[in-house]
C-alpha cells in the first residue's frame, strides 16, 4: 500500500507541474519510475497512460473556456495518432540502452528549447509542417514513451507562437498519441493495473491543478522556464546513472 501511495504522491507532484506547460509528464514520469524499479517498458506504458489522462484533463477544461483551436491542432492529432503505436512497436526491437541515451538527449533539447527566445512574434502559416512535425513527434514519441508535447512545443515556439496557444493545442494532440501508443505497448508488457488505475487518478488532480495555475498564475515565460529546470535536472539524473 506505502508503494502505490509514493507513486500517488510522485505522480500528483510531477502531473501538476506539467500540465502548466500542456506537455504531459510521461516526459518526466518515464526515467524517475524506471529509477524507482518499475523496468523502463512497464515505466514507458503506465507513463503513456498517465499523460492521456492529464491532457484529457486540460483539454475538456480548455475546451470549455473556448480557447482551443481545433481546426490548428487536427493535423498534429492525425498523425501523430498514426505513427505513435508504430514507433511503441518499434521500441521492441531497439536496444534498452541506446534508447535510454536518445532520451536523455531529448531531455536536454527540449529543455534548452524552453529557453530559447522567440525571434519574432510571426506565426508560421503553411499546415503543411504541421502534419510533418506530426508524424515525427508521434514516431519518436511512441519509441521513448512520452506523449510528444515537449518536442512539439520548442518547435512551434521556435517558429514564432505562443506558449499557452501551443499549450492548449498539444494537450489536445497529446491524448490521441499516448493512447494509440499505450495500447501497442500493453500487447507486449505486463501492465500493474491497479498502479496505473492509482497513477492515472492522482494525473488527472495534477492535470486539473497545472492547469488552473497555468491561467491564472503564472506568465508563458514562467512556465517554460520551470519545466526546462526540470527536464535538465533529470536529464542529468539519468545520464549520470548511464555512466
């Protein structure tokens, strides 16, 4: 019982923090369940999970705010839905190592990302990328096990947008990405249910949580720069036990 309250606690902590950003946990959730013994495709599974329910979280109250754009984040939800369960089945055949390397180095791109400021406050017109951007975000997101939001949102900021219009976009494309991607990893894992049931409630606190603090508290500036400390600091947790 004292095992599924630390996931509990762990999983509220970390949900709420990225719900600010609409990026998910799984991102986060995903190295520090492996360094608690979970294994890293069980860690990969439940955290896929975990990020459908937080983003489903946001997304319904953004959608009753009327701040999310559907027509824009369409493109990224299509492809990313397709490709994510292709990059889950493809985790199987890449070794646990390597994987673990691309992560940390996502990790740290993502996070200087964050941090990087906007050029210009022009928003990139062509849809076109966004069906490209969706395809990769999905493939590599469902080889690392993460819902995707923290690669999609340094590079549409990148481009010009801004970080809570990206943020009410990708906790919408998030959802349909994990979920896909969940379901192609639980035909080859063994799935604690009754964790994922536990972990999967105390994300939807945390989503509902990160997401009134993201509104109503904090500026986009703020949140970026609090989930790029994160993202470094287990970056560096986890390169550092790869050693």
């Amino acid at each position: 019982m004292l095992h599924y309250l630390e996931f509990f606690i762990i999983t509220l902590v970390v949900s709420s923090f990225f719900a600010m950003g609409g990026v998910g946990s799984a991102v986060a959730l995903v190295p520090i369940f492996d360094f608690l013994g979970l294994g890293f495709l069980l860690s990969k599974a439940i955290s896929l999970f975990i990020n459908t329910s937080t983003t489903i979280t946001a997304t319904y109250m953004n959608f009753k705010r009327g701040v999310l754009d559907i027509k824009f984040a369409l493109p990224l939800v299509v492809m990313s839905f397709i490709f994510a369960p292709i990059g889950a089945m493809s985790s199987k055949y890449i070794n646990v190592l390597y994987t673990k390397y691309g992560f940390v180095a996502f990790l740290v791109f993502s996070a200087t990302m964050m941090l990087i400021p906007k050029k210009s406050a022009t928003q990139y017109t062509q849809r076109w990328i966004l069906y490209i951007v969706g395809i990769i975000v999905g493939f590599i997101s469902g080889i690392l096990g993460i819902g995707g939001g923290s690669l999609v949102m340094p590079l549409m900021i990148l481009l010009g947008f801004d970080a809570k219009k990206m943020a009410v976009a990708v906790s919408f494309m998030v959802p349909f990405s994990t979920f896909s991607a969940f379901l192609s990893y639980s035909s080859f894992v063994q799935i604690d249910w009754i964790l994922l049931g536990i972990t999967s409630l105390a994300a939807i606190l945390g989503g509902f949580i990160g997401n009134k603090i993201m509104h109503f508290r904090l500026s986009s500036s703020q949140i970026k720069k609090i989930i790029a400390i994160l993202l470094y600091l287990i970056a560096f947790k986890m390169g550092y036990s790869l050693i």
